[in-house]
C-alpha cells in the first residue's frame, strides 16, 4: 500500500491512497483525514485503506484524481518523534579516518542514534532554505521506517512487527555548524535543520523480497544537479536493521505511533576515492560529505564544495523493472528571505 | 490564563480552563478540543478562552467541574518539539568541576540545548518507570515555554512576543548511562526517557512583575520522599533567556506551534556544599547530580544517592500568597514491568 499527504493549507495536510505506480491518488476522510490520524488507529484503518489501493490498483476507482508529488507534503508534515540512527559503519569509518581518529570498536555493536526535531519538516519538493551558504550545505539520502506504538524495552525481535511504513528522508546537514555543536558535547540541533522525506510512504510489503532482515536491499539513487552522484545498495553495509535501530530507541522510553526511524546516511564499503566515485565506475555517495573525507584521506584536504544557492538534490529509489517506489525528493537550496 | 489537559483515554486528553486557584475546570469543546488544537489556531483561541477564564474566575460558571491534577496528562500529552537548553551555567560548571574540566569561555555566550524527544510525555503524577535502578535514575527540575510559530532567524527581541504558556518540568535522567551516551558524540538519547509537565499551564501575565527580562522569577520547590531539597530562584543565575533560548533554536529552522522549549536546570550559585544543601541554610538543589558534583568537589566522591524504586520527588511553585502557580508534579519511580 502506498500512501501520501497533499497540501491543503492546513498543518498536517490531507492523507491520499495513491495507486502503485503512483498516477494517481485517492483522498479517504472516512477512513483517516490525515496519515498521524490512521497512524493512531492503524489496526482499524489498514485494512479499510488495503481496500481503496486495491481497488485502485484494478483500476476500479474512476474518481481517483492525478497523482502530483509537487503538491505533496513530507508524508507526516509534523511529527511527534524523528530518532535518525547511523547504521552505514562505513560512513562513521570514514568520518573518522578524515580527522584520524579511530572507531572505537562498539560501535560496530551499539547504534549510534540522535534525535532529531520533528516539528516543521519540508515537503519533497519544498526548498532547502539556509541564511548562510557557508554553513556548509549537505544532503544526507536516507531511508526511514514509521513505527506504531512502540513499548520501552522491546527486542529487535519484536520490533521487527511494529514497521508500519517506509520513505525516504534527505536529512539536510550543516556541516560547518557541526564541529562546533558536538565539541559542546549535547549533539546536533541547529547543524540538523529541517529534514524531508520522500512524496509517498509505503508498507513493507510493497518491496516484496528487498524487504529482508529488516533492510531495504535496494540501490539508493542521488543526483546533484542532474547529475548521478550515487547508487548504493541500502541493504548492504548495513550494520544496524531497523528493528536493531527501533530496540535501541525505545530501550528507555515508548515510542508512540507515528515515531520515524532513521537508517542514517547510506554508504557502501568502497576501496578508494578513485574506485568509489561514480565516474570510477564506484556506487557513489549519499551525501558530499563522504567524497570529501576520501579526498581528505587520500589528497590531504577536502576539494568537493558543498550546495551553494540554486543547486538542486534529488533522491528516488526504483523497482526491478524502473518504477519510483517512493516519488521522489527533489530540493534546491535557497537563501532564507529574513 | 490557566490551562490543563485531562486524561480521557485519547492520546491527546481533553483541553479544559482552570480558575486561578485551581480549584475547578471546564472543557470548552466549541473552542478547542486540545491544547494542540488551541496552539495551532491561537489568534482566534487565545481570546474566547479567556472569556471562560475570567467568567470562572469571577465565579459566574456554575457547570465547572472540580480540579483534580491526577486526572491530568501532561499540558501537551504528545509535542512535535521538545528543546531543552541548560541555561543555568552554574549546573554546568559544576559538573565541569566535578571531573576536573574547564568550564569554555563560549557556554557564556552561547546556549547549551540538546534536542529531546517529545512522543511519549508522563502526566505529572504518573510513575517514572525504568527497566533498572543501576541506571541513575535522577530528576531535573526545569521550567518551561511554549512558543506559537518562531519563524527561521528570529531575534531575542522578536521571541519575546512568541511565549504563550509557561510550565514546570521534570526533565527525567538517566544519569549512569550520559557518560557512554555523551562520548559517542551525538548527545543524549536513552539517557533522557520521556518527561514530565505540570498540571497546569500559564500565560505569562499570570506571573505579573514575577516575570520579566524573559525569566521567570519565583523559586522553585523541589522535595524528595516529602523532604525539602531546593526552592533555587528561577529568575536568578539564569544565564540565557527564555527569548534567547528560543532565538537559538530557531536559528537554522522554523519553530511550530506548540514547539516546548526548556530552560535546563534550575541552579543558583551558592558557596559550598555545607551552605549549599536546605538543612545548612542553601537553597538547595534541582537535581540529584548537583549535590554529588559538590560531594565530588569537596570529599572525592558522590555520597548521596540517585532515586530507587518507591522514592517519590515533587516539584511545584508558589506565588507570594503561598498559591501554586502550576499545580505540583508529583512521580514515583516503579519497575518497567516487561
């Protein structure tokens, strides 16, 4: 099933069934107004929603509107928890090589997890806004579960049947606000600004076998200015499953329903700068970030930029046979008109 | 104006207007059927709801029902943004001292804030639940606003005129698992579980002169097992502004309505630990770690303990007539019943 939020000038939007291939969409007010809506009363609303998307699937529902992700809010507009985990180890690997610090060895068995805010996330094609270009603009490509209630001290086990749905996020970074922030020791906040996901969220069951160990084996696909930046396989490389993130999230508290967890910037193991980027015949990069630290490991200093005004991002993820699974993000960077 | 939000069995509860004493409370469905609900239309809320405040107040609404706090959720049950600064530097100095750090000449001039999460509140009277005492189960008494919407880039001067409800918060810590937290870089996560409001929220005018620069100057009453432990100024020592603290996490995003922003805890700067503790004449302490860390200072190491199961803390404030102002959070710590 594949859901969706459009825009409608109110907070939380309004939630559409939208068909497979994403033509079309099907607004339901008597079954959930919006996606936190059904989110809180999922056991009674799945199987109604199953209903409409079948039918639309068949073709049945001839009062579907078109499909446009433009007018498309992040599927949960605002929400009430937004943990985003840091399973690619590669990436943290490499994080740490560039500034020649070591990994220490638990965290290839304790995620690392922050929490993020969730209170004004961007719509999929909403502009990455920023008062600055020198706070060092980067994507972070990503994939993200919603949970339904999830009690404190659940297993991976358990957590495993409390994945609801799946989208992709771009969680947008600040790379020049973040040296500074950590070194105070609490975490991101202003370097985490705003974050947004992809125009369709969808269940588990949509991905049928790249659906597996709690992982989305599928190729990530990024573009910085139309240009193919990465496509690496969100299923490999992946140290922590969503069940292991979700575990780890609710150890101390209940995540309610409608909580995103995030998979953290995706990144395959690759050998060298030279074999890793896409003109290398390499799968490329989820963030610029990644092929920065190469060039620090490898050339001694950074020589990749990072988004500068105008410059647009896009994110999607594909079948086996091309059709976008989510729609995809699409984002340019934009001043903030204070 | 004062406002809570009883448990009904919805995630959200019930908004309802209390009377200045607290004594009695009406629902006011026509208006608003949560505090979130009340938030995201304030302009239009905020004026009818003080007409039932005032109409209470004066004793004209006979169909108020009675007042009971422990049939209260937390001001917002659920929030899509809980930010908490540590505006008291003082606290953090000390916890500096204790491990023989210095404290950087930035915490002065710029906020500490780490990002909660805000999913899953207690009701102030609900159990503090947690999996294992060895976990250094601690409170941290805060107070705390709720901004409408904080556009990106607003000022101090412009976040003044965002605060529309002031509350009290047990921040609940975790204390024996921030020291592996905080060294894995990303700040707190399992070692904040889920917190706790007042009964009661407040418009700021309620406070009349008691509050101004953006502080709210009143003490802060904080017993554990029914002894007095602290009534610390809250006005006093305050580092940051509420305003400012506000400024600071609406730098790099929007801020949206019903975003929690928490002033850390509640410290002022005494002497030393035998002036400091309420039997020696101090004004004692908002947190257990605050004694330990002069306990480390001053005798090598921490003597007192963090809470234990059936340990019970409260927190209130009072006005100049001995009135509570918010109601009292009143917690006992149980075991997670997995």
């Amino acid at each position: 099933m594949k859901l969706a939020t459009l825009k409608n000038g109110r907070r939380d939007g309004v939630l559409v069934v939208v068909n497979r291939t994403l033509t079309h969409c099907q607004k339901v007010p008597s079954i959930a107004s919006t996606l936190q809506d059904a989110l809180d009363h999922w056991d009674t609303a799945e199987g109604k929603l199953r209903e409409i998307y079948n039918a639309m699937n068949r073709g049945e529902l001839q009062a579907a509107q078109t499909f446009n992700p433009a007018q498309c809010h992040s599927p949960l507009p605002r929400a009430y928890q937004w943990a985003d985990g840091s399973a690619y180890i590669n990436h943290v690997e490499l994080v740490r090589r560039a500034r020649g610090a070591e990994l220490p060895p638990s965290f290839w068995t304790e995620p690392l997890m922050y929490q993020g805010g969730s209170d004004s996330f961007l719509g999929p094609r909403d502009p990455i806004t920023v008062s600055s270009e020198e706070w060092g603009v980067d994507l972070e490509a990503e994939v993200a579960v919603i949970t339904d209630d999830v009690p404190m001290g659940t297993t991976p086990e358990q957590a495993k049947n409390h994945i609801r749905l799946i989208m992709l996020v771009n969680d947008v970074s600040l790379r020049n606000l973040i040296p500074t922030e950590l070194a105070k020791g609490f975490g991101f906040f202003q370097s985490k600004p705003s974050s947004a996901f992809s125009p369709v969220a969808i269940t588990p069951d949509e991905l049928g076998r790249d659906w597996r160990d709690g992982k989305v084996h599928r190729p990530l696909t990024v573009s910085i200015n139309s240009t193919l930046f990465g496509h690496p396989d969100a299923g490999q490389d992946m140290t922590f499953s969503f069940p292991q993130l979700i575990a780890h999230a609710a150890k101390t508290r209940n995540l309610e329903a409608g909580s995103i967890l995030g998979s953290g910037t995706v990144s395959n193991k690759q050998g060298d700068l030279y074999g890793s980027s896409i003109i290398n015949g390499g799968v490329g990069y989820c963030c610029l970030a990644e092929v920065r630290m190469y060039e620090t490991i490898e050339k001694g200093k950074p020589q990749t930029g990072f988004l500068k005004f105008g410059d647009s991002v896009k994110i999607e993820m594909f079948d086996n046979n091309g059709q976008s699974l989510f729609g995809a993000i699409e984002q340019q960077v934009q001043p903030n008109a204070e």
